[in-house]
C-alpha cells in the first residue's frame, strides 16, 4: 500500500488561489482586459484555448510537486523483527599455522581455516535476526565486514578470505581491542565476541591483557575458541611417528579471556567438535525472542517530483519558443 509520511503539507495546494485573491491589484487588472460587448476573433480564441492549456499545466505541475512534498512511499508485506538487539563479533585467525591439514572435512583432510570457513558460514546462516560483524586477524587485524544484517555478504567475506592475507602471525589482543571498539557505543545490545585461533599472541600493538581490561570495561562477551588437533601421525625419515600440532596454542590464556568477560572456552580437535560448539554458541545466544512485525518501506517522492520537473522544463520551452520565432 500506498502512503504519505508528511501529509499535512497537502494543506500547501490552495496556496496561489489564496494569493490570488489576497492581491486585488492583480485581480482588477485581469478583470479590466475583459471586453464582453466585442466579439471574439479567431486568434483571440487560440490565445484563449492557450491561456487554458497553460493554467491547466501549471495546476498539474504545482500538484505534483504538493504530492512529492508530502513524502508518499510504499509500504511491503510485514517481517518479522526481533525487539531484541543482539550483536555478535567473530574474529578468525588468518596466520600460517591455520593452514596446517590436522582436519577432516567429508572424508578428507583440510587445513584449519577451511574447516573453519565450512562451520561458520554454517553458525552465520542460523543467526536470523542478529547483526554480525566480521575481523581478521594475523598480524595485525582489520574489520573485514562492520555489524551488518546481511548474513550472506558476512559468509561470502568469511569465504573469500585467504591465508596470510595480513602476515604470518597472530594479533589476538588487536582483534579483541578492534572488537570493543566497535562495541563500545552500543549500550543496547548483547556485545558478544566469538575468538578463533590456533596460536598465541606472537604480534600487535595490544596485548590481550589489555585487550581483556577493555572488554570487561564495556561489557563484551568472549567467548573464545583453540582450533587444532592434539595429535597427528606424520612421515619422518626413520618412519611414522605422532606431533602435536596445538604445542603453540595458549589455552590458559583463551580461558582467562572468556572467563573474566562472562564467556567460556571451548577446545576444537576436530571439525565435529567445533561444529558442536557452535551449537552450543546457539544455545548460549539463543536467537528466539519477541518479535514485532514491521513494513518495509520504499520512497516514492522522486517519482512525481521528476514529472513536475519535465512538465515545467517542457512548459518553459513551449513559452520561449514564440518569443524566438517573431525575433528570428
């Protein structure tokens, strides 16, 4: 359906009738050139018909521009909406560790960050209604895409980021600090920051103990998350034998980030882990709510304003164009 955001300023459309009769001057002098007792020549009446042609255009031009001024605009099938902001922050590592191929992803081995990518993109398609953003950190780290409702560009963002875009270390007090950042004037909504890494913080110019000062002022939410398998069989020179890929992963300080901000850790050995995780992550965060149904809207001003503007521009030319013939 059709509406008008401002339709008072229709009280606008009498405006020159009301100067018209507010100017007495001007009535008296169009009133003396009437002649009634002479009969009307032919050009006389052309001129007439022209009069009438004129003032007919200028009603419709000056009508038109009282329906634009009135903000009409076309209100859509209501949508759902939730009353309830929420806000989520993920933040992936990009560093070189993550392409280490300690995961299985449908029967074959991926390196981390694909593994990543795939459950992700998975947790992001489940969030209807949230506002997420995106970070990614190496060594230093940069907001890929700001808090945004539109999910899809968010997962296109996640897929289209390669490793070692930004280095080959890993910033995690950066990404925390970037994180409150973007958090810190929205006192309305549930700042929850969703960290995944592999490492420890080798890089950046925060460190996450200051990162954590921060996120406890402004009340963000970590909850952080070590990717990685504890154990791989790899080919050696005097034959298999069994690594730990994670040695370089600091759990004790990914627990004290989630724990001092009211989060939690979680450990992602392999792809089903960290896909229940981010079940978990659902439960904690749940997306159900009140919900309030609202219209889209699309404004549709432009649509006669652009009339009243071609009418005039063809009125003016059509009034110009008898003054350039008898001057040529």
């Amino acid at each position: 359906m059709i509406e008008f955001a401002w339709p008072w300023l229709a009280l606008l459309w009498p405006l020159p009738l009301l100067l018209w009769w507010l100017l007495p001057a001007r009535r008296q002098r169009f009133s003396s050139l009437r002649v009634p007792s002479l009969p009307a020549a032919p050009v006389a009446h052309a001129r007439s018909g022209t009069g009438y042609l004129s003032l007919a255009l200028a009603i419709l031009i000056w009508t038109l521009a009282i329906i634009a001024l009135c903000r009409p605009q076309w209100l859509g099938e209501p949508v759902p909406v939730r009353s309830e902001a929420r806000e989520m922050m993920l933040a992936v590592d990009l560093s070189g560790s993550m392409e280490i191929a300690d995961m299985t992803l449908n029967g074959q081995a991926v390196d981390r960050l694909t593994m990543v990518k795939s459950v992700v993109t998975d947790f992001i398609a489940r969030r209807t209604g949230d506002r997420l953003g995106l970070i990614l950190f190496a060594d230093t780290a940069y907001v890929q895409a700001p808090m945004t409702y539109d999910r899809r560009t968010v997962q296109q963002l996640l897929q289209e980021a390669p490793l070692r875009l930004i280095g080959e270390r890993t910033a995690i007090g950066d990404a925390i600090a970037l994180s409150v950042k973007r958090f810190r004037d929205r006192e309305d909504s549930n700042k929850i920051l969703i960290l995944l890494t592999d490492g420890q913080n080798t890089a950046g110019n925060v460190s996450p103990e200051q990162a954590l000062q921060l996120a406890e002022y402004y009340d963000v939410k970590i909850y952080s998350i070590g990717v990685g398998a504890d154990e791989v069989v790899v080919e050696g020179f005097f034959g298999k034998r069994r690594v730990n890929p994670s040695r370089d992963l600091d759990e004790d300080m990914l627990r004290s980030l989630a724990e001092r901000t009211g989060g939690e850790y979680f450990r992602a050995r392999s792809t089903e882990e960290l896909e229940q995780i981010y079940t978990l992550l659902d439960a904690y965060e749940p997306v159900t709510g009140d919900e309030q149904l609202r219209r889209p809207q699309s404004a549709l001003f432009y649509w006669p304003a652009g009339i009243a503007w071609l009418l005039a521009v063809c009125w003016l030319i059509a009034r110009l164009r008898p003054w350039r013939t008898g001057h040529g």
